[in-house]
C-alpha cells in the first residue's frame, strides 16, 4: 500500500530537510549581494555563518534522522518529534535571518540536544541491532555542536574567555561536521568506490566481534580533532590546523578506500573523493597561512562539507527513490554542479587575496552556489516523495557485503538508508 506523505516523512525525514537544508544555505551566500546591493543594512558576517552551518545542520538530522533508527532496528521518529525537530530548526533560521543570533543558537541548541537524545535513546533502549562502530562518535558530534551553540546563545557568550569563546565557535562550525563524518565514513564511503566496508558487521544488540576495536579508532580520531580545536582556540592556529590535518588525512588513508583505485566509477563517488581532498587541502593551506584562514576555509566549507551534502544527497534521493539505473553510470548535471561548487569555492577563497575585486568575487561565490543549489534541487525534486516500490521502500535490492570484497555496481555504491541490519538491508 502507498505510503501518505507525511508518514514517508517521519519515517525519512531526508525527503523534507534535504530541499529545506539546501535552501538554507542559498539564502545564507545571498546575503552578500544583497549587502552590496543596498539590501541589506548590517554587516552579515555572522549572520551568514550561522545560516550556512544551520543549514548544514538540517542535511544532517534529515540523514542521520533517517538512517540512524533503521540501522540499529527501532522504530523511526514519529511526527510529533519530527514537528518538533523542524520547528525548532525553521525557527533557528528565522531569528538567524532577522539578526537575533543569541535566540537562534538557543533554538538551535535546543533543536540539537533533543535530536540527539531521540537517538540515543532508541539505541540504548528500542534498538535491536548495534549501530556501525561510528554511529556513536556521529552522535557526539552533534551533541557538541548543540551545546557549543548553547553555550553561545548563553548571555551572547559574554560570559566566556576568548579561549573558550573560539572553542564554542569551532565546534559549532567544524566539530558538528566533521565528526559525524569521520563517524560514517569507514561505514558508507567504500560503497560509493566499489569496496566493501569494514565497519558492515553482524546484526547484533551487543557489539559484535570487530566492533570494539573499530569504535577506539574512530573515537580516538574524533577526540585528536577535538584536541585541535582546544590547540587552537589557545592561541595556536597554525599548530590546531596542522594537527587537525594530519588526523582527518591519516583517517581517511586508513579507514576508506577513498585514495585507493575506484572498483566502481560513479558521479556521487567522485562528488565525495573531490571533497574529501578540498577539506584536506583546506586545512592544510589554512594551518601555513592561518592569518588569511577564514577566507582559506572556505574551500573547506563550500568545496569540502557542502559537496559532500550535495553528492550524498543524490545518492540518497535516487536511491530511495528506486531509480537506481541513474546512479550506475554518469551523472552529467551533478558533473556541472561539482563544478560549479569548486568554482563557487575558488572564487570566494581568492577574494580575500585580491582586495580591488573582493566584492564583486564575493558576489560572484554566492551567484555560483545559489545556481548549484537551484541545479540540485531543479534535477532533484521530482524524486523527493517518490517511494521506492515494493514492500519494503528504504530496502537495498541486493544483500549487505559483510566483507572486504567487491559488490556489484549499484548496490556497492552508498546504500540507502534501508531498514536494520537485522533485515539484511542496507541503511
């Protein structure tokens, strides 16, 4: 029987924050035209940054909301937690738009905490199945980003150090992502290469043989990322990137196939291998020129953590969608929009070194995203709620690869956030 659409939601609550997430960030690069234009009557800088990583934020509770409860078997958000959920998280924006950013990062806080402990709960409590090994480091992730918000929101953060006032920021706008990338990585970035994960175990409600092992080093990533972000908010720039560098580009030698030959070549796998190597190129070029490292991490944000959003989305889009002939070969509109976002990226990177033409590069960066955005979401958006057929809409048509060898081309990819492990379907 058809699914209504706000049951298909709740259960893949990606189908509403994908289009909303993308839009968010549209609306948080247009702030610069419209400040040139004479639209805009304040300086945006924090307004922008706060609408980008919100909007960021919304792409990872629309995954996460939907794969997380399916991979360790319990039940999926209900509605009134997805009106919640969303309520606060469209509210956040608002007073984000209208300049309140204290009430903003209470909402957002908020919005957060509660997302997480939704999840954590159904694991610890509802959940059958144990989630892949960085399911938990995910979690603290945004667990972190939400109570550095908090934190933030609290008195306008006046009543912080300069230290811990430059820590809250770089959880809020670094840790919240990249932890939960790291977290997923070693679990679905193999599939999109042709490889088989290390981290797809047994189905079990206890950790299974392997798991234990797999967690310690995810989390021992996690918390050495941390440790720069402490580095640097202590007055070490140059030392927290560094050692922030090192870490991510070490994980992703030793936890993905990522750099190794693709056994598969897809659009999407491309998408990810490109931002995986701009957020590390980022850091890096950040931690030798830290004075100029705002404009620098751009590339990390736009090329980096935003084509990872758009490249996954795709997957995760068609997949549910059951139009999986479309992810099996190229895909040329995604081609143009990696394009288009490390143009975006290159051009707002370069501003700040050529100051005669700052502005209009800055207006040019926004233009290029905003066009990505309305591509992604024009090529997209007939699929949102579109089920994909059969009994079981989230399930994989071919069997989970529990090894290390190759699977075949479509299902090999990134899976779709199927239901529980238990079932044999991908998540």
């Amino acid at each position: 029987m058809k699914q209504r659409p706000a049951g298909l939601i709740c259960e893949e609550p990606f189908r509403l924050f994908f289009p909303l997430a993308v839009l968010a960030t549209a609306g948080g690069v247009a702030l610069w035209p419209m400040l040139h234009h004479g639209l805009l009557s304040i300086y945006p800088g924090v307004m922008h940054a706060r609408l980008m990583t919100v909007g960021l934020a919304g792409f990872l509770v629309g995954f996460l909301g939907t794969a997380f409860p399916r991979l360790i078997d319990a039940p999926p958000l209900r509605g009134v937690e997805v009106v919640i959920i969303l309520g606060l998280w469209l509210a956040s924006l608002a007073f984000h738009f209208l300049n309140r950013t204290a009430v903003g990062d209470g909402l957002f806080a908020a919005m957060m905490v509660l997302f997480v402990l939704s999840l954590a709960l159904r694991w610890l409590v509802l959940g059958a199945d144990t989630p892949p090994p960085g399911g938990p480091v995910a979690l603290v992730g945004l667990l972190c980003g939400g109570l550095a918000s908090g934190a933030l929101a609290w008195r306008e953060g006046l009543w912080m150090s300069p230290a811990e006032y430059r820590l809250s920021h770089l959880l809020l706008y670094q840790g919240m992502a990249l932890l939960p990338l790291l977290g997923v990585a070693p679990y679905l970035a193999p599939r999109l290469v042709g490889h088989g994960s290390t981290h797809s175990l047994a189905a079990s409600p206890v950790p299974p043989s392997g798991w234990w092992s797999r967690f310690l080093s995810c989390a021992a990533a996690g918390v050495a990322v941390q440790f720069s972000f402490v580095v640097e908010a202590a007055g070490h720039p140059r030392t927290g990137m560094a050692i922030r560098t090192g870490v991510i580009l070490a994980y992703f030698l030793c936890a993905t196939p990522l750099v190794r030959r693709a056994r598969t070549l897809t659009t999407c796998g491309t998408a990810v291998r490109v931002a995986v190597l701009c957020t590390v190129a980022a850091l890096a070029w950040a931690a030798v020129d830290p004075s100029r490292r705002i404009g620098i991490l751009h590339l990390f944000f736009v090329s980096g953590l935003g084509l990872v959003m758009m490249g996954i989305g795709v997957r995760v889009v068609l997949g549910h969608a059951g139009r999986h002939e479309l992810l099996a070969g190229k895909i040329p509109w995604l081609r143009v929009v990696i394009g288009l976002v490390l143009l975006a990226a290159a051009t707002r990177a370069s501003a700040d070194f050529l100051p005669r033409i700052r502005v209009s590069h800055l207006d040019y960066a926004a233009a290029m995203w905003v066009v990505a955005a309305l591509l992604w979401l024009g090529k997209l958006g007939r699929w949102f709620l579109v089920q994909e057929p059969g009994e079981d809409p989230g399930k994989c048509p071919k069997a989970r690869n529990r090894t290390n060898e190759s699977v075949p081309a479509v299902s090999a990819e990134l899976p779709e956030l199927g239901p529980g492990r238990s079932r044999g379907g991908d998540a």
